[in-house]
C-alpha cells in the first residue's frame, strides 16, 4: 500500500569548481545539504551538476544524487535519491525517484517518488512511498 510522508525541509547549496574546460559553458557544481522536517525527520547530502543558458525563459537542465539518512514515519535508516530536472524555455519538468536497492536498516525495500513545492521561498516535500518486506 503506498504511504505519503510529507513536510519541509531547508537547503543549502554551496558552488563548487567543475572544470577550466567547463568555464563560461553555463555548467555548475553544488553541494547539497538539507535538513528534512515533517514525517521524514532527516538530514539530506549530495552534489548537483546543472547546465543552462540562464535569464528568464531560459533552458537548462540539473542531475543530482542525495542521500537522506534519519527515521521515515519513525523508521531508522537512509536512502538515494535521484534529481533530474529540465526547464525548456521557462517550463519546469521536475522528476524525483527512491534509488532501487537504496534503502538501509529499517527502510530497507523503500521505493518511491518524491515531489517538491516551492511557495513563497519556503520548500516542500511530498514522498509517495511503498515499503517492501526484503527477506
């Protein structure tokens, strides 16, 4: 039966060199850092890469890995997730999944998508969900 966990979270992300060969190319590199409140009480890190061509209307695109580590509706462990957004000309397309074979100690056989809202610049999560008995 699918769950939903839902909450905020805050998020930092701090600008890392990718590479000389990369500069004035819209590439970027970020560290993640999140802290997630709500029924996923945890904390979130990883890195994202992105590419675009800036300014309003624009396109670009961003792929990221995150790894969430805390307690899922009181459930102990972490998780991957995976980010792929693409914004074509103004246009968001945001995609959110639970890595596969990602989850440990009690959150092992997780599975899921995660979606996000941003309102006001405070951001939210909503975490659809199935916890599968791994034997």
């Amino acid at each position: 039966m699918e769950k939903h966990a839902k909450g905020s979270f805050e998020v930092k992300m701090t600008p890392k060199p990718w590479s000389e060969s990369t500069e004035g190319h819209g590439f970027g590199r970020f560290l993640l850092d999140k802290q997630y409140h709500g029924d996923l009480e945890a904390a979130g890190d990883g890195q994202m890469l992105s590419a675009g061509s800036g300014g309003p209307g624009s396109s670009g695109v961003y792929v990221a890995l995150e790894r969430i580590a805390g307690s899922l509706d009181n459930r102990k462990g972490s998780f991957t997730v995976y980010h792929l957004g693409i914004m074509n000309r103004g246009v968001p397309q945001l995609t959110l999944g639970v890595v596969p074979d990602s989850g440990t100690g009690e959150l092992t056989g997780l599975s899921g998508t995660m979606t996000i809202q941003i309102a006001d610049g405070k951001h939210s999560y909503d975490l659809a969900y199935t916890l599968a008995t791994i034997e």
